[in-house]
C-alpha cells in the first residue's frame, strides 16, 4: 500500500467517509469536503465544500450524501444543485443510481428516499419505505434489475427496479415493471 494523500488537507479531509469511481476518476468523501482524482501522479481536487457521507457517480452525474441534503453535479463536479425537500434531517449514509439517471438514497434514521423527478425540479425526492423494517438503511446496491439495502439490523432487502418500496404507486422510471408477476412488486427480505 502506498499512501495517495496528494491535495488532501490534514486532519478531517484525511476522515474518508465514501469512494466512488468512474472512468478512472476518483472520488472521495472526507468529513470536511468532496475531492477528485483524475488520474495517478495528480493531486486531490476540492469540489464540493459539505462532508460527503456517500458518494454515486456514473458518466453523467455524481451524487454527494449530506446532513440533511444530497448535492448532485452533472458537469463532473463545476457546478452543484442542492436537493432539501424530502430528505429528512438525517445523514444520507448511502447512494445509488438506478436507471442511469434516477437516484435511491438511504439515511441514518428515515429510511429511503427515491428521486421522483425529472432534472429541472428540485423538490423531487420522497420515502420509499414500504416493506423496509429498519430505517438506517446504511448500503444500497444494484444488480441487473435488481436493488439491494443493507440495514442497521433488519437485515437485506431487495427490489425490482420499478418498485423501490414506493407506496404512491408505480414508478415513475416507466412502466418496466407492470409484466412482472405480484411477488416480485413487493420489496421481500433476502432470507440467510
């Protein structure tokens, strides 16, 4: 191991709290801010002045988890909306991007959040918790068309993409799900 603390400040900007990569670009959050690695031999590069608790990226957009608020770039971290409505007063302890351009949040303490809009409107988040036993919902993943929330102590959960535990009816991501059989709508404990 070697160390990689170029740019990085002392003290909490060395507190890693997320990763996340993207096309040989790297993202870190620290407890102070969110910096950027663009390639090996550079230097660690602010770009987001909030603790970053989680991290999401993919080619078009990067997701940062805050207290209270989840800040979203999609010109690679040069300029950053803010998202306060829906998400509680908690941490946003883990991130997710599901179809491309969709986020799912987990918080410490509310649950999951799903974004329910389109990229203009920023009161566009709300809970999808239906099914979810434990609201620290510390991990989210996907596979396929399938997603994944690890919890504080109710264990794993797993959806279909479509129906993220949303209680107000189908997905707005589009109608991908109405084929599927009535067992596979429903978020289920992953058993074991």
């Amino acid at each position: 191991w070697r160390e990689m603390n170029a740019g990085l400040p002392e003290g909490a900007d060395r507190q890693i709290l997320s990763m996340a990569q993207q096309n040989g670009v790297f993202w870190v959050g620290t407890a102070n801010k969110v910096y950027n690695l663009l390639g090996p031999g550079q230097s660690w590069t602010e770009k987001f002045s909030s603790p970053g608790w989680s991290i999401a990226v993919n080619s078009q957009r990067i997701y940062v988890g805050c207290f209270g608020f989840i800040g979203r770039s999609m010109d690679q971290g040069r300029e950053w909306g803010y998202f306060h409505s829906g998400v509680r007063p908690k941490k946003v302890i883990s991130l997710v991007i599901v179809n491309g351009t969709e986020a799912l949040a987990g918080t410490e303490g509310g649950g999951i959040i799903k974004q329910i809009c389109d990229d203009t409107n920023a009161l566009c988040w709300r809970e999808a918790n239906t099914g979810i036993k434990d609201a620290r919902v510390l991990a989210l993943t996907t596979n396929g068309d399938k997603i994944f929330a690890g919890t504080g102590g109710g264990g794993v959960f797993r959806a279909w993409r479509g129906c993220e535990g949303d209680s107000a009816g189908p997905s707005l991501a589009g109608s991908a799900a109405g084929h599927r059989s009535s067992e596979r709508a429903v978020c289920r404990r992953i058993a074991g």
